[in-house]
C-alpha cells in the first residue's frame, strides 16, 4: 500500500495542475497547455506532447520520469501549431482547422464518452458501454502488455527517438502464421527479411500476444501457443512496466521498468544483439560496421556519401558507370575484396571455382559492377548494391569494381606535403613525406605501366597506316568507339604490324602454334614480357575494313572465362591478325589424342572441361548480347590455359566469314566434318542445334579419347556417334570410356556425359537439348535425362566426303581432321 501511495504521488506530481480523469464526455476538448486526460494511475496520458517545434497528439507514460511515447495519432502529420484545440465529438477526437475538422480518431459508432485506462489503452465508448474505438487496435512501434498484434497488422518503427513519424523498418504478423521484419517499402519475401518467429504455415489469424509478465508468444486461431518469442515470467508486482518495441534502428526489444527504483528502461530481450542485422540501415551502396557494438555505415572503397550527416542516401562512386565502355582515361579498374554480405540481385552466375577467374570476369564486362564469389558460384551484380553489412564469418567473397585514378593529382586521398601544417615533430614530417612520396610512387608506376600496356605495345602507326585508317573510318562513318590514338572501345588495341613481326620473329616456322580452321597460329612475345597468340586471317574474309572493325568491337564484347580472351588486331594492306592471350597448355585436341599427355587429363578434368565447354556455348547462345552461333566447335578450337580450365576460341570467326549469310541457311558452308550436323553438311541449315551436335560430338570424344574420324569397324568408317550409339544400344557404355580414366572415374557421371553427348546428336535437330538444358542435365544429378533416340551419323566408306550427298550448294570445308582445306563441288 505504501508503494501504492508513492504511485499516486508521483501521479499527481506528473498531472500537475490537470484534473484526474478517468471519463471524458463527448464535448469535452484539450489545449496544448491543459494538455492531456490521464489515466486513473495516473501513468498514462492521452494529449497533446511535443514534437519538433509544435505538438503531436497520442499515447504517452506521463507518470515517468522519461516520458515514453508509446502510440501517436496519424504520426505522419506535420505537429500542430501551440494555438490547437482537442475536441471529443461524436464521431472521435479532432482538430479544428480553417478547412473544417482533422480528425485523428474516428470512431465506428456515436461515441459518448471515452476512457484512458490504466493499461494505456485510450478507449471511445458509445452510450451502451461498447467499444467503439481504441488504441490497442492500432498501434504505431509499440505493444503494451494486454495488447495484441493481429493477423495482416504491422509495426513500424519510429524516424528516431524524437519524431515518432514512420521510420524504415517494420515488424508484420503475416497472413501466413509468420512474425517478420522488414525494411519498409519492401514485398513480404524471404530476400528482404531479417527476423522472422519461423512459424510460416501455421494458417490464418496468428496473433502476437503480450502478457503482463513480459511473455511475447504467438496463438494460432484456436487459440494454441504455437511459439514462445520472450519467456516471461517477469516480476508483475505494482511497480514494474513492460513495454515492445521495435526501435529506430530496426530490431525489436521487450524493455522493462521499475517504478519504485524510479529507474530507466532496460532491455529485457531483443530480436539481434547485433545492431547490423536490419537490412537497410546503410543506405545504397554502403555496408554496416559495428564500432563498439555501435552500427555506422561506410561507404564502398572508393565511393562518397551521397549526403554527409544522413547516412540513409548512401553513397556514390567516384567515376561514371560508361567510363569502362568508353575507356575513361583518368581510371583503371580493379576489384576490391570486402568481407561483407548483401543482397543477391546477380543478373549472372556462372560456376566457377576459381576467385580468380571470378574477378577477371567481372573486370572484363562492363555492366559487371561487383561480384559475390562462394567457391563455386560467381554471381555478377550491378549497381546499386543494398543490404550491405561486414561479415567475418561468412565463406562468401565480395569483390566490388573500384575505378582507381590514374594520375597523381586526380587522387583525393594523396597527402599533399607542401599544403600540410607544420608539424611539430620531424618524425611526423618524415612520415607524411614518406608516405606521400610512396603513394607518388606507386601511382606514377602505375601510371607508367598502364602507358605501357595500352601504348608500348601499340608501337604507334606509321603514318600511313593511321591515315588509311582515318580514311576508312570517315568512308563509312560508323566504327563505333573508336579513338584516334590507336584504341578502340572495349579494350581492344590496334597492335602495329611491326610490333607483330618483333614479337613473333617474322612469323617464324618455330613460333607456329598450328594451323586453325580460319589460318594459321602464332605464338608471340611482346616487348613488355606479355605472351599472345596471333592468328593470321586467310585472305577470304571479302570484308572491308570497317565493317572487320565493326565485327571486332562486337566479338570483344563476348566476355565469359570460357572463351579465349581478344586483345586486339593488326590490319596490314589486305592483311588481318587477330591477338590472343596465350594459353600455354596448347589445345584439348593435343592432350586428348595423345595416349601420353591423355593421362594427364583425368575425369575430373574432362569433366571441367566439357562442364566449361557447355558454359561458353550457353554464354554465346543465350547471354551474350548478340547471339552468337560458332559453326565450327571442335577439340582443337578448345584453348587449355594452365588450370586445364576449356577456353572455346574463333567464336564470331564465322560470324566476320559470313557476315551477310548469318541467316538460317548458307551457300558456303563453313565448319569441319565430323562435328557437323547433318542438316548443315547436307542443307547448309544451321541454328544454335547445330552447335549442340559439334558439342555432342566433342562429349563422345572427350569420354573415349579418340578422334571422331578414327573409327574403323570391318570395311567402313564409322565415325564416333555411329559407334557410340552402337554401344550404347547395347548397355555397353563403359567400353566407350578412354583405358586411361579407369582409376579416375565417376561411373554413373560418365555415363550420364555420355547419354547427355547422345541427346545432343540426336537426328532431328528439335529433339536436341538447348545448351541450359545440357548445363542443367550436367550440373544436376538428381534430373532425369531422356532416353537418346537413333542419332544422325553418316556411315562413309573409304573415300571420305564423296558420300555425303550434297545437292546444288558448294561445300567448303575449311579444315578436316587430318586433311585440309579440301574444298568439294556438287554435283
Ligand atoms: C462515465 O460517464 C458515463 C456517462 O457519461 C457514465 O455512464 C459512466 O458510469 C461513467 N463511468 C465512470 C467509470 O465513471
Ligand atoms: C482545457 O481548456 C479548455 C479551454 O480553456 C476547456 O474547455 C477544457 O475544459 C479544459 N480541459 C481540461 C481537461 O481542463
Ligand atoms: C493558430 O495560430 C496560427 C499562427 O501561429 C494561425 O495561423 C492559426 O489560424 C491559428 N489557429 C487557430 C485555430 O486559432
Ligand atoms: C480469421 O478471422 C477472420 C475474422 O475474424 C475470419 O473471418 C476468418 O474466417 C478467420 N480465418 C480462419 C481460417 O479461421
Ligand atoms: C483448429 O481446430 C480445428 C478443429 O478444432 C482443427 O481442424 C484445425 O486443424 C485447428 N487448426 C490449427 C491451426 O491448429
Ligand atoms: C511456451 O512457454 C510456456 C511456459 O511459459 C509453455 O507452457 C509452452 O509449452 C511454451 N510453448 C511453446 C510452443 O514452446
Ligand atoms: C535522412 O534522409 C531520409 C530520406 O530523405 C529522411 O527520410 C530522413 O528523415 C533523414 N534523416 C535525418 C536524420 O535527417
Ligand atoms: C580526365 O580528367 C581530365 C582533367 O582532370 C578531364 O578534363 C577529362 O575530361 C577526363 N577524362 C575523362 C574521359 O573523363
């Protein structure tokens, strides 16, 4: 009792000079200075308080110390001016203005008389004692013990501890059973919460209830305790208050207070210790950190705040997203590492193993801004990027693109040593000079190296040669990012013919890598160290140079660490090159066809390799921005770089041949036999299912080892899909398989490769898998592959060629297996 009296004391104390009220008639009206109707306890008041520099009206602890606002009424509205007026009508409590009443409470029937009661619940009743409208209905950041969160309700939280209007975070009980954090202005999806009570599924009209001790727990619709979010158990003696609450920052807390220690409110339990949880504390572009348990937010490397002082506008970078395609000059680009976690928006996942490859990918395609790499995925993201927090745990990897400038003086960060202060201490001079000095250094060296890479190996054109270039260039008017210092957009360098000859001794006979199908292969050195491959162009392509130029910016924009990567051209009177990374593990063709270096190729290789093949093709067929057919896929047009990882070279080399013939049907067939499918040899039809058939083929191949020429059963060539299928027919799948994988392989991977190469060859070029399907059927174990049906081969005896029945079209066959250029009329 005696605590009973000092609540009362307190009370009046806090009413001041109000009246006690517990029953307010209708009629009855509040100004901002005999502010508020209070509660019995005197604890709660319903009025007017302060906010910002006028008056909110809601639900407030008046009988503390720290007055706790706990419900406002339309909190998104401006404050009222200190001249208002409170009115209880009979349709609920509103604000007289020029323009007629604001009401903030309506109520559902006549109110006659309402009531603050002592749970802090403001009730309106209508003359037959029934309710017609209360607060415990709807409620802003705040429950209150008796108070209940229905099904379909929210929380949100406030803008900050003074302005109670909506902030950006909030708290729903779902339709679905489920109790879920969001940011604001997000769909209720898994992607953008960050709490959740994981009772999804447990039917409609869940409810969040709030007992007297504390105890949050949900009740499904017969009224069963399906979760215990807080124990409770808490002290409910006189003096204690409870009170939940989704916070400023985000996550929901039960806090407590003890009224007879006249005390602060404490937390008694809370949805995350860890203030970064809540996604869209950072805004665009920069992550969460904690300081001392304390959340702030940073910027990406190399990045600025939108707005300094308000950390929700993000942050911005440093240069423009078309400086990577239209080579900006003042940057390079590199990828920074941040241990970090964000929200998965990839426009891209490739499979990847390799970091590096990772981040060579996102390097070398523009609309690549950041990507997150996990060991085996390699997600590709553009800007902006959300949800952003420092994660030390996480296995993932985010790598963000960061343009770095490339002269001294565009640099922010460099320590300018004349424009600093004196110091006091020599030391500290010595180590700015120092430091500045070394950044200098660094920065000019880098600068230099990137003169050399971009310049140095461009020897510059002879005059001549510039002005045939500006000459064709002006003729046609339309190469595309082209400048007139010797690059060109996309990164790819105009290398000079004499840069060519030094780096390749004249196109010496030892420096020739091979014949490809569309000339031959040199290997070359360049004065900076740098190895390329050149390959010559036979003079058929009957391009004019521009248009050849125009081909090429196309072809350079075909970026995927599957496909051998262009660094420029060299054009020469009539002649063209084009330049190459060097792979220095040769291509598929040498280790596979040799039964030494085939060793060295065991399953799990193959296997990368044909699972990398397929990723190529699936990047020409369908993600790169033209759709790319390649007509002429074989072993030796697969590039091994020194992970043995396959690289698919002279992509779009068909494409620069047959420019105007890329139709669906062509006079000159352009391909090598055996990887050919039958409605090219035969029609000169050809569709990305041709490429399906030459990659079959390529499967068959890479499982046996052999060469699909090299079959010779009785009399008669039969070439490997007639053989494979033969054995196939017969479940004697197995014997297809390369002696040499005996100790390495996956039996069921293998056979399943090998139904997958079946599928691929199939007759009717419909009845073949796209290449998504093929990378799903080799990347899934658990989906169900389709019986192969007879696949299209042709048997030919001796004579190769000669049965193929071409009828009216000329057929070239550029390279053949062991015979070349043969070129066959019809009839
Ligand atoms: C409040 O007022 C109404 C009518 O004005 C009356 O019927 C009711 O008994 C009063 N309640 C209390 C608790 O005084
Ligand atoms: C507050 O003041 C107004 C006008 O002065 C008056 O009508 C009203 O009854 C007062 N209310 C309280 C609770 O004293
Ligand atoms: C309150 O004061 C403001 C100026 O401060 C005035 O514009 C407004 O009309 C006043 N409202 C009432 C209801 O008197
Ligand atoms: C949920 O509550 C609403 C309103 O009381 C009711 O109409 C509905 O039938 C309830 N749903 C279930 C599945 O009980
Ligand atoms: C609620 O009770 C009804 C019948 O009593 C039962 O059929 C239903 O499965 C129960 N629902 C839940 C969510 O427990
Ligand atoms: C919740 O806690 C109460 C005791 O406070 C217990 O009886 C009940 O079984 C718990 N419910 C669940 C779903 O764990
Ligand atoms: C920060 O900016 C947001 C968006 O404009 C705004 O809603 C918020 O009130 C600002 N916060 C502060 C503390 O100024
Ligand atoms: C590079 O910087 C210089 C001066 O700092 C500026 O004039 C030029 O436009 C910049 N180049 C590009 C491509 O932005």
């Amino acid at each position: 009792m005696a605590c009973l009296a000092c609540l009362l004391a307190l009370a009046f104390v806090a009413a001041e000079a109000q009246q006690m009220q517990s029953n307010i008639s209708q009629g009855s009206s509040l100004t901002t200075t005999n502010s508020t109707w209070l509660s019995r306890s005197g604890l709660y008041a319903f009025g007017f308080y302060r906010q910002g520099d006028g008056y909110a009206v809601g639900i407030f602890l008046a009988g503390i110390p720290q007055k706790t606002v706990v419900w406002t009424a339309n909190r998104d509205d401006p404050p009222v001016s200190n001249n208002a007026t409170l009115l209880f009508t009979g349709d609920g409590l509103a604000l007289p203005t020029a323009e007629g009443q604001n009401y903030l409470v309506k109520s559902s029937g006549s109110a006659s008389y309402a009531s603050m009661l002592n749970s802090g619940n403001f009730v309106l009743y209508n003359s037959g004692r029934e309710i017609v409208w209360q607060s415990f209905d709807h409620p802003t950041d705040t429950l209150l013990p008796g108070q209940r969160l229905l099904s379909g309700n929210e929380l949100f939280s406030a803008k900050s501890e003074a302005d109670h209007s909506t902030g950006i975070f909030r708290l729903k009980m779902q339709n679905d059973g489920n109790l879920v954090q969001y940011p604001v202005d997000t769909p209720d999806t898994s992607v953008y919460a960050f709490y959740s009570s994981l009772t999804v599924g447990q039917g409609e009209n869940v409810t969040l209830n709030f007992g007297a001790d504390g105890h949050l727990y949900l009740l499904n619709r017969n009224g069963t305790n399906i979760r215990n979010i807080t124990d409770g158990g808490l002290p409910t003696d006189e003096g204690k208050l409870y009170l939940m609450r989704i916070d400023v920052g985000g996550i929901f807390r039960l806090y407590s207070h003890d009224l007879k220690k006249n005390a602060i409110w404490s937390v008694e339990w809370e949805s995350s210790k860890d203030k970064c949880v809540p996604k869209g504390l950072c805004g665009l572009n920069s992550y969460c950190v904690l300081i001392d348990l304390e959340p702030d937010c940073k910027c990406l490397p190399r990045f600025k705040s939108v707005n300094q002082g308000n950390q929700t506008f993000g942050c911005e970078r440093n240069f423009v997203a078309d400086a990577c395609i239209n080579r900006n000059e003042n940057f390079t680009y590199t990828m920074e590492e941040l241990e970090s976690t964000w929200e998965d928006d990839s426009y891209m996942s490739l499979r990847l193993s390799d970091k590096d490859d990772c981040i060579q990918g996102c390097l070398e395609d523009c609309d690549c801004e950041a990507v997150f790499f996990d060991g085996t995925n390699c997600r590709k993201q553009r800007l902006p990027l959300r949800f952003g927090r420092r994660d030390k745990g996480t296995s993932e990897r985010a790598f963000i693109k960061v343009g770095v400038p490339t002269k001294p003086d565009t640099d922010p960060r460099i320590v300018q040593p004349g424009s600093k202060k004196k110091a006091h201490k020599w030391i500290w001079i010595g180590t700015a000079i120092g430091a500045a000095l070394l950044v200098m250094v660094l920065c000019i060296s880098s600068y230099l190296l990137r003169r050399k890479l971009f310049s140095g190996e461009t020897n510059p054109m002879s005059e001549n040669e510039m002005l045939e270039w500006m000459e064709s260039d002006r003729s046609t008017g339309d190469v595309k990012g082209l400048q007139n210092d010797g690059k060109m957009g996309n990164n790819l360098t105009i290398f000079s013919y004499a840069s060519v000859v030094a780096a390749t001794t004249n196109f010496s006979e030892e420096n020739k890598l091979g014949q490809g199908g569309f000339g031959p292969v040199y290997k070359g050195k360049l004065v900076t160290g740098r190895e390329i491959a050149v390959k010559r162009l036979s003079r058929c392509s009957g391009q004019g140079t521009s248009e050849f130029k125009n081909e090429l910016i196309l072809i350079s924009e075909l970026q995927h660490t599957n496909l051998v990567h262009l660094f420029g051209f060299c054009i020469h009177g009539e002649e063209r090159m084009l330049i190459y990374a060097y792979m220095p593990n040769k291509s598929l063709d040498y280790f596979l066809f040799d039964s030494t270096r085939a060793m060295l190729l065991d399953w799990t290789k193959r296997f990368n390799i044909i699972e990398g093949i397929a990723q190529g093709l699936l990047y020409l067929h369908k993600y790169s921005r033209m759709r790319v057919i390649h007509r002429d896929l074989k072993a030796s047009n697969i590039l091994l770089d020194e992970y043995m990882k396959p690289k698919i070279s002279d992509f779009g080399l068909a494409r620069i041949f047959t420019h105007n013939e890329l139709e669906a049907n062509t006079n000159r067939i352009v391909g090598t036999y055996g990887y050919m499918s039958p409605e090219y040899a035969m029609e000169g039809i050809f569709s990305i299912k041709s490429d399906v058939y030459s990659f079959g083929v390529l499967v068959l191949e890479i499982i046996s080892g052999r060469r699909n020429s090299s079959f010779y059963i009785a009399d008669h060539v039969l070439n490997i899909v007639g053989y494979a299928w033969e054995l196939w027919k017969e479940g004697r799948g197995l014997e297809l398989m390369d002696p040499t994988l005996k100790d390495s392989c996956t039996e069921d991977q293998l056979l399943r490769c090998f139904q997958v190469g079946l599928l691929c060859v199939e007759e009717n070029a419909a009845d073949r898998p796209s290449m998504s399907d093929v990378v799903s059927m080799l990347t899934t174990e658990t989906i169900s592959l389709p019986l192969p049906t007879r696949p299209a081969f042709i048997t030919i005896r001796n004579v190769i060629v000669s049965d193929i029945s071409i009828s009216r079209r000329e057929l070239q066959i550029i390279s053949v297996n062991g015979l070349s250029n043969t070129t066959v009329a019809g009839r």
